[in-house]
C-alpha cells in the first residue's frame, strides 16, 4: 500500500507524512530522501522511538 502525503499548514513545506504502522523515522528518510536529522529539526517535540500512528509529521524540503 502507498502511503500518502497530504498538504497542510504550518509546515514550512506544507507536506505532511501521515505515520502508519511500522513507520520509523528512518524509514520515512529513505523513502522520501531526506535525512532523518532533518525530520526531527522540522518536528520539534518528536519522540523518533515512539512515532504514533495517526499522527502527522512535517516533510522539510530538500
């Protein structure tokens, strides 16, 4: 199944990656691209051992 990005504010981006079961940090990276110390800059809070599904997560641009 693919996953969705949805557009949103206040994203910077205005990208956001709705987390589902099995999502990590370092998965999401790899498959958008974009280093995973970037998603935790853009997500300030985050607590990358325990994402929740359901929540959403800022895509920086790269």
């Amino acid at each position: 199944m693919k996953k969705k990005l949805i557009s949103e504010q206040p994203c910077p981006s205005g990208v956001f990656w709705i987390v589902e079961k099995g999502d990590t940090l370092f998965r999401i990276s790899q498959q958008l691209g974009v280093p995973v110390n970037k998603l935790i800059e853009a997500n300030p809070g985050i607590n990358p051992r325990n994402l929740k599904i359901g929540s959403k997560i800022c895509i920086p641009e790269t």
